[in-house]
C-alpha cells in the first residue's frame, strides 16, 4: 500500500462556511483538517480530534446491499433546488469520506476503517435512482459523480463537489492500488476533461459556474475551483486543468478589479458633489496614476 500526504487543501482556506456536524461531509472536512494538523505539529490533540470526527463518520455509515452511504437526513437550498427528497447521498461527502478514513487506517491499522471505505467507493458504481451517487448521462455515456443525489434528483453536475470526489477515489487508487478505484478515476477525469467548458462563463468579469445550469458562485468557491484545477494538473498532469486554473485566475483578478472599479466610481460620484462628468474625470485620472505606477 502507498502511503498518504496531507489533504490537498482546507475549505476553511477559501471562507466557505462551516456547516453542522450532522453533515456528512463537514465531519470528514475536519477530520482532514485535524489530520494534517497532527502531521504538522504532532500534537496528540489533533490526532484525538482527527479520530473523534472520523468515529463519527464510522458510526452514521449505512450499509445498503453491496455498497454503503453516508445519508443526509436534512434538506438545505441547494438539495431542493435540484430535487433531492430524504435521504439523499452526495459524492463530494463519500470522497471525503473515504479519504479521512484511509488516513485513519494509516494511523491505527484498523481494518473497520479500510473496510468502510471500500464500500463508500463502491456508492460511485452505483445510479443516483439506487440509491448511490453515479449519473450516466444517455446523450454522450459520461459518468458524473453527484453531490445532490436521490431517486428523485434532476442531474446537477456540480463542479467542485465532483471535483472533490474524484479526489476521494484518486487516494483510495494510489493507497490500495485498486482495479474499481482506476476505473472510476478514468471515467470521471475523461468526463471533466470534455466538459470543463460548462464550468466556464468565456467572459473576463464573470467567475466560474458552479454547475452545469450556469449558477454563478461567489469568490470564495471560484478560489476554491481554481485550487482543484491546480490539483488535478498536479495528479493527472493534463494541461487543459493547467489551462483552466491559469483562465479563472485571470477572471479573479479582472473580477476583483471590476469590482473596486465600481466602488470606487460611487466614491468619486460622492467626492464630486453627484455630479457624473466630473466622477467620470476623477475615476479616468486615478486609473492612469495606477497604470502609471504599474508600468514604472
């Protein structure tokens, strides 16, 4: 068995909020966030966290058939939003799941944990309408892995939640050295790889979508999917993840610069006594004083 690095990132990085620990997949975040706080400083009281939130992930597994499940018994706005009735599973919670506890089996060597991870992992063999994660699409056979996935859900082909669970399997791949695992692997990057394009506005002000209906996001998620760009480069060496992270940084950096344009187009709207031509003039002069500073 390969060993594990630390988790490829933490959601507390981008200002995401946290959710509640009756969140499947909060629990697995900080139980990665604990563990590579414990490689970190070695402290034993990251290593107790890490397996407390881990424990908690073991103990609300459902085993359904031949494959188990981590089931929200909940809704929030984006479950109903794609039609997801309770209980509904997700592929970003199973990926995250399955990677804390193949740490966790690292650590202590106890077989439990490998043995619900793999049954985790075989939740993304298994369509959404039986009760796993996986949407084969009829149009072109591409494999989606859903975040919000029921009987009942519409397919959402959530960017950062599928990312995150190819993330999941990657880790089980190069730990086990599984065949599944490989599989799944392949069929979801060859599926991001054509479709990395539904993410992407083609517009410099505009961030990236957060699912195939072109929901827009807010910075802290675009952050986020320019990070997991950067990952999946690292992992699987395909240029196009090099080429989207390199895009939507440039549209971070023009969305940013939109923005304190805006403002600071009220401020000088203000400065000038409301009156439009002389803000126009004010804003005009400050953007040539920072574009002659920056060529300096």
């Amino acid at each position: 068995m390969t060993d594990l690095v630390p988790y490829y990132f933490s959601f507390s990085d981008f200002g995401i909020k946290r959710g509640p620990l009756l969140n499947p997949a909060e629990s697995a975040r900080r139980a990665l966030d604990a563990y590579s706080s414990y490689l970190t400083y070695e402290s034993t009281k990251f290593k107790n966290s890490f397996f407390r939130y881990v424990n908690r992930l073991a103990e609300n597994f459902v085993l359904t058939d031949n494959f188990g499940v981590w089931p929200y018994h909940y809704l929030f706005q984006r479950a109903r939003l794609y039609g997801c009735t309770i209980p509904w599973v997700s592929a970003l919670a199973q990926g995250q799941g399955i990677s804390a506890l193949l740490r966790a089996y690292r650590l202590s060597r106890n077989k439990n944990y490998l043995a619900i991870a793999n049954k985790a992992l075989r939740a993304f063999e298994v369509p959404t309408r039986k009760g796993g994660v996986l949407y084969v699409d009829k149009d072109d056979g591409d494999w989606w892995y859903e975040e919000y996935a029921s009987a009942s859900s519409i397919p959402s082909g959530v960017l950062n939640g599928f990312v995150i669970a190819l993330l999941g399997i990657y880790d089980f791949c190069v730990f086990t050295h599984d065949q599944l695992a490989e599989q799944l692997f392949d069929e979801g990057v060859s599926t991001l790889c054509r479709h990395i394009n539904d993410f992407d506005p083609n517009y410099p002000f505009k961030l990236s979508y957060y699912d195939r209906y072109e929901h827009t996001v807010s910075i802290e998620y675009h952050l986020l999917h320019i990070k997991l760009m950067q990952t999946m480069h690292e992992i699987t060496k395909k240029v196009i993840f090099r080429k989207y992270k390199e895009r939507w940084e440039r549209y971070k950096e023009e969305w940013l610069s939109h923005r304190s344009y805006r403002w600071l187009s009220k401020i000088y709207y203000l400065k000038s006594g409301s009156d439009l031509k002389h803000s126009i003039a004010l804003l005009v002069s400050h953007v040539k004083n920072k574009l002659t500073i920056r060529i300096a």
